[in-house]
C-alpha cells in the first residue's frame, strides 16, 4: 500500500507558510478552492459543507501572505462575504513582516449587482476595488458604488461590455498587488484558466461525493489544456487531502514536495 501524505498537524504555522511560499514568483496568481471527489464545487449550493477545520486553517493562512484577495461577484453574493478583515494573529504576522494589516478586497463583476451599503463595503478596514467592464464602470451602479470602493474599468479595446481577466490581473499589479490570492468562483476561474493566468491550485479534496447537482470548480472553454505540476500533498483532519499545483515550468516549488515528505 502507498503511503499516505504527511498530516498538517505535524506542521507548524511557518512550516506551511514556506511551503506554500516556495517557487512562488511576483506577480503571482494564486488560486484556492475545494472539491469533492467527483469534481462538485458546492453541497447544496455552498461550500461550507466542504473542507473542514484544516482546509480553514490553509484558508486563513493564504490571505495572510497576500496583497489582494480576489474574488468574483458570484461568490461574494453566494458565499455571503463579509469585509476582508484578517484574524488578530494574521494581523500580527503581517506587521512583522512589513505588510498592511489586511489584504485589500477585490472584487470582479460585470454587472455591478453589488450592495454598495453591505459591510462588504461599509465596515472593509481597506477600501475594496471592484474590476467590471468599461460600459458598467459609466453607469448609476458604479457611481454609488464609487462613493465606497474605486471602480476599475477592465475592458479590451473594442470590447467595452466585456470584463478582460488579463487587464483584471493588471490592473492590480499595476497597483502594487502582485500577490494575488483568488478565491473564486467557478466562472471566474474559467476565465482565469482560458486566459492562462493561473500561476497555482491550491486545491483541497474533500473526501466525499456529491453526485453531479454542483458545478465544477471552473467553467467556461479554455482553447488549450494548461499544465500543472505538484508541489506538496498534506493530509488534513477528516481525511481531506490539501494539495498544491502550480504552473508547469514555472521556477522552484520541487522543494515544497521534498519539504512536505521529509516533514511526515
Ligand atoms: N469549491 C470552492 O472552493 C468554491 C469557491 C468559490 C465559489 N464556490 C461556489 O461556486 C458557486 C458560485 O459560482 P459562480 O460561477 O457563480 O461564481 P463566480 O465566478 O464567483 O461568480 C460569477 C459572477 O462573477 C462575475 N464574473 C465572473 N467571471 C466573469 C467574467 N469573465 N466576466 C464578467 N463577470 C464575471 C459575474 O458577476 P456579475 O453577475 O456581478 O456580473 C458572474 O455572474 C457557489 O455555489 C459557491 O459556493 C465554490
């Protein structure tokens, strides 16, 4: 019988952390999500249900090392996000390590069907950027939601209804924000994937299966297959197994596979 992958609980805050920094490059788009095993996004239409407690530590831990969390409007809605305010001890951490106490917020929507008065807004410790198309971007929606986020238009040439991930990913580069964490959905990541702008998986198995209601973790067409490779395998509480991809070619990362075994 194989062995089975080192367990996260061997691993202290910072030993995950280096793993999860080794290879990383700057800009780097990092894209974090959990599936069961028969390829579902969702149980019931959301992904508490999935994961468990050390898929929720990695969760908390990949914000922390972040200049911008990602996520589209999608999920936000769904999900029922809240501001982006880290935990005390991911506050700490960032202060010894020269980062702002909190990630900034982005958000990408195409139709600006955002609640410029939700806490998303309202009670961020880091005024929210929201990514949209350059026709939304001139439109009543964006004006009142102006007054709580700065909203950037990211719309090709020629395209002014259409939302371009490329420019999404530039224009918060552009801003400084290379370390970009996504936290989904599955419509963005599509996008994501088709444009190849994805530098790493971070993908959580969830020993279960859900039978075929749910979606998958991306949709949409990509007009080639993009490579990965794998960078670690951790074993978590309830059998979930946190597994990390990044982009095939892409420098380093062999050592986080090396770190991950000579840790079990
Ligand atoms: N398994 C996981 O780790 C995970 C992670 C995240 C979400 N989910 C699940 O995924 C489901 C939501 O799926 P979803 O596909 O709706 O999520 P999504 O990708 O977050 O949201 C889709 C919405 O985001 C905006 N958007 C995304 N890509 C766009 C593009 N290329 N151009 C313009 N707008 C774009 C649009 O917003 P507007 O409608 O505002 O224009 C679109 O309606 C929920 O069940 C959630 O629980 C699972």
């Amino acid at each position: 019988m194989n062995p089975l992958p080192p367990t996260i609980a061997d691993l202290s805050d910072d030993e995950l952390l280096a793993l999860y920094a080794d290879g990383v490059g700057d800009p780097w788009l990092r894209v974090n999500f959990v599936t069961t095993l028969d390829g579902a996004a969702a149980a019931g239409g959301l992904t508490g249900e999935l994961g468990g407690p050390d898929d929720l530590r990695v969760f908390d831990l990949l914000r922390r090392t972040a200049s911008v969390v990602l996520v589209a409007a999608g999920t936000v809605r769904d999900e029922g996000y809240g501001p982006m305010v880290l935990h005390d001890a991911d506050v700490a951490w960032r202060r010894e390590h020269g980062l702002p106490d909190h990630p900034v917020f982005a958000i990408m929507s195409g139709s600006l069907s955002l609640d410029a008065d939700s806490r998303v807004f309202t009670a961020a410790p880091v005024r929210p950027i929201v990514l949209t198309s350059a026709a939304a971007a001139d439109s009543p929606r964006a004006a009142a939601l102006s007054a709580v986020a700065d909203v950037v238009p990211c719309s090709a040439a020629g395209s002014p209804d259409e939302v371009d991930a490329v420019l999404v990913r530039d224009a918060l580069v552009a801003r400084g924000l290379g370390a970009i964490h996504c936290e989904g959905g599955p419509t963005f990541f599509g996008a994501l994937v088709a444009a190849d702008l994805v530098d790493e998986l971070t993908l959580t198995v969830d020993p279960s299966l859900e039978g075929g209601a749910a979606p998958r973790i991306a949709r949409g067409s990509s007009p080639s297959l993009r490579r990965m490779r794998p960078a670690h395998v951790l074993r978590g509480d309830g059998d979930v197994l946190l597994t990390r991809f990044v982009r095939a070619g892409a420098p380093g990362a062999a050592g986080g596979a090396d770190a991950a075994r000579d840790s079990g």
